[in-house]
C-alpha cells in the first residue's frame, strides 16, 4: 500500500511538471510571437481571388508550423516575396529555398529544430507559394537580382543557406554570385547540380503529372519522391496538388543544368550534401562530384529516405544539417 501511496505522489508530481513545462513554453512561444510581429509589423495576406484555393491549403499546411512565426511580403523590382519569419532576432540567418511544385511550408518537420539556433527566413520562390510577380523576369541573372534584393532588403549581409531540390540548384547559383555572402550551404538532394537527372519511368511520372496534375496519379508520385508517402499529411498533399495545378516547367527550370567542375571549384564556403538512398534525382555519382569537385564538401547518404529526404528522415536530417551549421 505504502509503495502504491508513493507511486500515485511521483505520478502526480511528473504530471505537474508536465503542466508547469507545458505552461512556460505556452508563455515563451506568445512572447517570441508577440516580439515578432513587433518587428515586422502585422501580416496582410495579398490573396488573387483565382489563387484562394490555394491560399487556404498553404495557411492550412502552416498549422503544421510548430513555433511562432510570421509572415512577410518584401517588395521587390519584379514583385512581392512571400517570406516566412521564425527564430530569434539576434541569431544567426539561415535561409531556406524550397523546390519545385512546392513552398516554404515543406519545411514542416524542420523548422523547430532550426528555430532553436537561427533566425530562420524561408522563402517562395518568385514563382511559387504566395510570392507573385509584377513584371517577367527576363533572364537568371534577373532571379539572381530577386533574392539579392530580398537579402539586402532584410539586412542579410552573412547567411547559411540551405535549399532542397530545386532550391539546391538555386543555392549553388546563388552563391556562385554572392559568394562573399554566403557562410556555409546544405544542399539536400539538389536537382540538376552535379549530375544529370536519370532518365526513367520515376521521371516521366512526375514531367507527366507537372505537365497535367491528377489526383489519381497524386500517390503514384509522391511514392517517387518519398519512402513514407503513405505518412505524408493529407494538408501537404493537397497543397502539392493545388501548387502544381498553379505551377508549370518554366523557361528558368528548363535551363537548370549541372554545373561546371570550374563554378564548383571556386564555391570556397563549406558545403554539407546529403540525398536519401532512395533518391530518383541523385545517387552516388552526385556524391563522387561534390567530393571530387567542392573545395569543402561534407557529403552523406541517408537511409530509407527519397528525394524528399528532409520528410522522409527529418530527426537524422535536421541532426546533421545542426551538427555541420553548429560544429
């Protein structure tokens, strides 16, 4: 009796905590948000009526977002950038560049971690999530031009940067042209970047669906993309859904090829390349070229893990990304 007497105390004790824990971080969390929209003001969502399918599946997918955070438009010559805001405001930057048929919300099971060290910027690309254009991009010197005027704007003169697939691509591009900008990069399966992409079945599934979206071929390929599609939250696939619906292969991907071993040679910061031993964009060969070919390459396989290997794997991904940005 007398052990079950003390077993209830220890149990109740554990629980209090729990709730006292549960309770403090309530309270940081309202204040870290509160400070936020301090700094940045309060958001105005800028929605086109033909895009608020869209738009409600992306604030649906930001439920996910599991720390305060804000969202901000920064005005630019070609448009507005959509930017989503977390972390404390005197830590390090790091930016985020998603990849294609996607938006910063894809970093969902990432951000908590990140938002502990960074004041974390993830941004939509000029042609994705809620960033729009006002006037054509001409060429990728002019995309170049965006994100060095989203940095500038922001008072980013030292970042990390980590893009995932398409974003990856926009990293090494980035960098190549504002290198002196740019601390240390993490390229997480970066499309067309040391390699070329394999042709194959995998392949034409998911050209075929960009080209005409269909939600009886939605699973087909996202099970190309991930080894755990079937975890996958139905908010994200619906966004993924309507983003390629809104989305199309556009001139600047088209031109996405892998770059030279003299571009790669003179990219002198640290670089962290992780792809999933699942991966239909990149296999062992990317990883051969970035040692080969990178002044400072960290590079690994992550196990059971596809091209989307930040979902897949994101407890092993988010340690490694940490341990290279944090060593």
């Amino acid at each position: 009796m007398k052990h079950l007497m003390l077993l209830a105390l220890a149990l109740s004790v554990i629980c209090c905590e729990n709730v006292k824990n549960k309770e403090q971080s309530k309270t940081t969390n309202l204040n870290i948000q509160m400070e936020l929209e301090k700094e940045f003001g309060k958001y105005m969502e800028d929605v086109n009526p033909k895009d608020s399918a869209y738009e409600k599946a992306y604030n649906k997918m930001l439920e996910l977002w599991e720390v305060p955070y804000v969202e901000i438009y920064v005005p630019t010559h070609f448009g507005k950038a959509h930017i989503i805001v977390s972390g404390p405001k005197n830590a390090r930057p790091l930016v985020l560049l998603h990849g294609m048929n996607s938006s910063s919300t894809v970093w969902y099971p990432n951000v908590q971690a990140f938002s502990k060290h960074f004041r974390v910027y993830a941004i939509d690309h000029l042609d994705s999530g809620k960033s729009y254009l006002e006037t054509e991009v001409e060429d990728l010197a002019q995309v170049n031009d965006w994100y060095a005027e989203i940095f500038n704007q922001l008072k980013l003169e030292k970042i990390y940067l980590l893009g995932g697939s398409k974003g990856g691509w926009l990293s090494v591009f980035i960098a190549l042209h504002q290198s002196s900008r740019i601390d240390k990069m993490v390229l997480l399966s970066p499309s067309q970047t040391f390699i070329w992409i394999r042709p194959g079945s995998d392949l034409l599934a998911n050209i075929t669906f960009t080209i005409n979206p269909d939600r009886d071929r939605l699973q087909s390929v996202l099970e190309t993309l991930s080894t755990k599609a079937d975890q996958i939250p139905q908010t994200f696939i619906d966004q993924f859904f309507l983003a390629t619906q809104k989305s199309s292969i556009g001139k600047f991907t088209t031109q996405m090829r892998p770059f030279s071993k003299d571009e790669l040679n003179a990219l002198n910061m640290p670089v962290l390349v992780l792809i999933g031993d699942k991966d239909m964009i990149n296999n062992e060969k990317s990883i051969e070229e970035a040692k080969a070919l990178l002044p400072q390459a960290e590079t690994d396989i992550v196990k059971n893990a596809g091209h989307l290997l930040s979902i897949d794997q994101p407890e092993i991904v988010n340690r490694k990304i940490l341990d290279f940005l944090n060593p």
